[in-house]
C-alpha cells in the first residue's frame, strides 16, 4: 500500500506546495487568493490580461516584499513584468492551467486540486464560529436504546461512529476558539476592547451558544450509560452476527472472518472515541475558567494603569496652575521653559461627535401616517428574554444576594461543605457560587474567600461533590 506522500504526488506537481513557502509565500497566497475568486466566477475561464491585472493589484500591496537575487522576480522592473513572473511561476507549478486554443485566445483555468487547498487555508485564516450541536448526546442515546440498535445495528453503529467524530471535531473547535480569546484578551490595551472581547464577542460566542449547551447535555452520565451499551453490544452474540451478515451483503468478496474483524474494528473505533469526549469536555472546562480568570486579571491591570496615568497628568497640570498662575499654556513657551511631551495614546473630542456644528436640515412635508403600536406579545418575550439574561449573568450583586442569604452576621466564618449542603441545590445555587468565586477579590464583593490550600501552601487539595460538580473547599468570611 502506498504512502500519503507517494500518492499526494502522483496528484499534484513537486512544486505546487513551494508556492506556499519562502520569503514571497504572502503574495503568492493573496494572487492564488484573488485568481480563484474571480475564476469561480467565469465558467468559460479567465482571460490573461485580467489575470495579470489582478496580480498586479495584489503586487503592489506587496511592495515591501523582497525576492532573492537569483528568484526572476528580482530581475522584473515594473509591475507588469512582475505580475507575468508570479503568474508564470504559479503555472509552473500547476496552480492554474492555460490550455493552446484553436482561436488563440489565452484563457487561465484554476486547478481543481487547488480550489480544494484554498477552501482549507480559508478556514484557517477565518475560523468559523464554535458550535455544540448536541450530536454526542444523539450518540449516546443511540447506543443507549437496544431497540434502535436490534433492527439495524451495522447503519446505526455507521451513523454513531460518523456523528461522534463529528462532535469531537466540534470539541476540538470550541478548545481552539477558547484558546484564540484567550490571547487576544492577554493582548487587550484598553478597558473597552477587554470589556467587548468579554462580553460581546466571547459571551455571545461561545458563553451561551456553544459552553452554556456543553455544561446543559450533561455528558458525564450519557457517556457512562453510552460505554456500558458498548460493553453489552460487544458481548451480544446475535447483534454481532447480524452486523456481520450485513457487511458480508453490501461487499459480497469479504470472508465471514474479515467482515467480523470488520465489525470489531468499527466498535473499537466507536469505543475509543467515547473515551476522548470527556478528557476534552473536562479541557474546555479549565480553558474558559482560564479565559475568566485572565479576564479578570487583565482588566485590574488595566484599569490600575490607566488610573495611574491619569493621576500622573493630574499632578503635572496642578503644578503648572501653582507655579504660573494666570497664564495660559501657549504663553509659557515664551518664558523658554521647556515641558516633556504628552504622549496620548487616545485622541478624541471632548464633547463627542454632538458637539459639532451640524447644519439643520428642512424636513420634506409629508402626510402624517399613524403610528402602529407594537405587538404586546413581542415586547412581553424581549422582557422575559431581558429577565432570563440578568438572572442568568454572573454579577458581584448575584454573588451579594447569595452571601447575604447565608446565617451570621459580619465576620461570620463559613465553610463551603456546610454551604454545598444547606444552599446549594440546584444548578441555579450552582451559579451563584461560581459568582462568588469569580467576583472574591472585587472591592465590591460583601466577603472575601480564603482556600485552605493557598493559607498552608499544601500541596494536594479536598474538594466536596455536589450535582456532578467537584467544589474544592474553602471559607467564606462575611465582611
């Protein structure tokens, strides 16, 4: 059986991945990029001089790139000449086509291999958005029901297999989009972006579409029912050997013993799969309490730095008011005082856009339309959407509400096993100690938390178990 690399080549020309490498690899990528968008567009093909047109354009976005001396696009002196080198090298290398015509009309074709290619580097450079589609837990309710699995076992197992890579794929891309906000909140510069990667794009993202349904399908206990399934489906004589009778139908030259060994394979593909959901489940897990805790962590650095700063100009403008009283700041150049340089890192007007003059505008006369009341149904479900979504956020004030409920008065110690077991009962108790946890060191928070772990710096923690949830143990003290 031949190898990936002997096969891949057969395909494709030895220099069709060089175009992707080297020092001109981001303007080769961006012509590709600019060619097979407007080529999918012309069925007939695209005709040379729009080609060398287009890789013109993306040429001089280049500009700054410069090729080795013995590359021929160093010996090209205008644009022109150096869109033809870049288009000959590409075809060269077997990206486009330009078969001879009878009419001697030069047309460039895309090759198919190279659309493939393009589609996947696409989806790397824009990732799409992360999703759950709950086909794990369509999986192991499938696996789960014997009745669905006596009357067509071998498609069943076919379809299970195809959902679950499928959902762990999903898994994979939720870790990886966990991942990217993460550092691009580690590389935030202002209260606002880190405020907006927060809530506008992670919250949205991946808080409620994707990790709010992750920890809603309760994985944990379908996939221990879904592995014990898989236990009995192996031992079943009589499901293995319709499996069996069905492979040996659709490809009739397999032998009894190979589409056994058929069957098993598949189980055992099956089988392995199941056990890489929860270790990955158990990863996003401790990526978005990262993402949250480095969140947090940027914020206070910013918000401590830019107050400094801001005190730092306060001082510096009170001492010219104490020293130079009565004179305005354009004046003291001609006192030959020279003052540091205000580096301002945000320029905008003070008043806003609405201070500005803006000529009035005569409205067109017009008749007067009555105005039509809205749906009362539409504004009572925005209402209740409004309610669930302030129920649902994890504030300071939702940790307030939650502390105060507890018994004792200021000072108060207490011990998060006597909280889990007297508070805490479902998964909305749940939440509003996770709030206490996230919001513990806010000079809002009505308490503070100590974790026995950090005050004795012991190695090995103690955690509580409550509704499928491991709470290591800490004391809550009442401020």
């Amino acid at each position: 059986m031949s190898g990936l690399a002997a096969q891949l080549f057969r395909e494709v020309r030895p220099d069709f991945f060089r175009a992707l490498t080297g020092p001109l690899a981001r303007l080769y990528v961006d012509s590709l990029d600019a060619l097979e968008r407007e080529a999918a567009q012309r069925n007939n093909g695209l005709g040379r001089d729009e080609a060398l047109a287009l890789v013109e354009q993306v040429v001089e976005q280049h500009a700054d790139l410069s090729a080795e001396e013995s590359d021929p696009l160093a010996q090209a002196i205008t644009v022109r000449d150096k869109a033809r080198v870049v288009l000959d090298t590409l075809k060269q290398a077997g990206w486009i086509e330009e078969p001879e015509r009878s009419d001697w009309q030069r047309l460039i074709f895309f090759d198919s291999n190279g659309v493939l290619l393009l589609q996947a580097l696409r989806k790397i450079a824009f990732p799409e958005a992360a999703v759950f589609s709950d086909k794990l837990v369509n999986v192991c309710v499938t696996l789960a029901s014997r009745n669905a699995l006596a009357e067509q076992p071998w498609p069943q197992v076919e379809s299970c297999l195809a959902s679950l890579q499928s959902g762990v794929a999903e898994l994979r891309g939720m870790q990886k989009s966990i991942e990217r906000h993460t550092k691009q909140q580690l590389a935030t510069t202002t209260l606002k972006e880190n405020l907006a990667l927060l809530f506008d794009q992670f919250a949205e993202r991946i808080g409620r579409n994707c990790y709010a349904q992750l920890v809603h399908a309760r994985l944990p206990s379908k996939l221990a029912e879904a592995r014990h399934a898989m236990e009995e489906i192996e031992a079943d004589a009589d499901l293995l050997t319709k499996m069996q009778t069905e492979v040996m139908r659709r490809d009739p030259a397999l032998s009894a013993e190979a589409a056994m060994a058929r069957v098993r394979v598949r189980l055992n593909d099956l089988a392995e799969l199941l056990d890489q959901v929860e270790p990955l489940a158990d990863t996003i897990d401790r990526r978005t309490a990262e993402f949250a805790r480095r969140s947090q962590a940027r914020f206070r650095y910013l918000q401590e730095t830019t107050s400094e700063h801001r005190a730092h100009v306060q001082e510096f403008f009170e001492i010219l008011n104490r020293h130079f009283a009565g004179w305005r700041l354009g004046e003291l150049d001609s006192l030959g005082i020279e003052f540091p340089a205000l580096l301002l890192h945000d320029l905008r007007i003070a008043g806003g856009l609405e201070s500005l003059y803006t000529p009035r505008l005569r409205p067109a006369a017009g008749e007067i339309e009555p105005l039509v009341d809205s749906d009362p149904r539409q504004q009572d479900r925005t209402l209740a959407q409004l309610e669930s979504t302030l129920r649902d956020s994890l504030t300071v004030s939702r940790a307030n509400h939650f502390v105060a409920a507890l018994p004792g008065a200021r000072g108060t110690r207490v011990e998060s096993t006597s909280i889990l077991q007297s508070h805490v009962h479902n998964d909305e108790d749940i939440a509003s100690l996770i709030a206490c946890l996230l919001h513990a060191r806010s000079s809002d928070a009505k308490f503070r938390i100590e974790v026995p772990r950090r005050e004795t710096e012991a190695g090995a923690s103690e955690f509580d178990d409550k509704l499928g949830y491991r709470v290591e143990r800490f004391t809550l003290i009442k401020k």
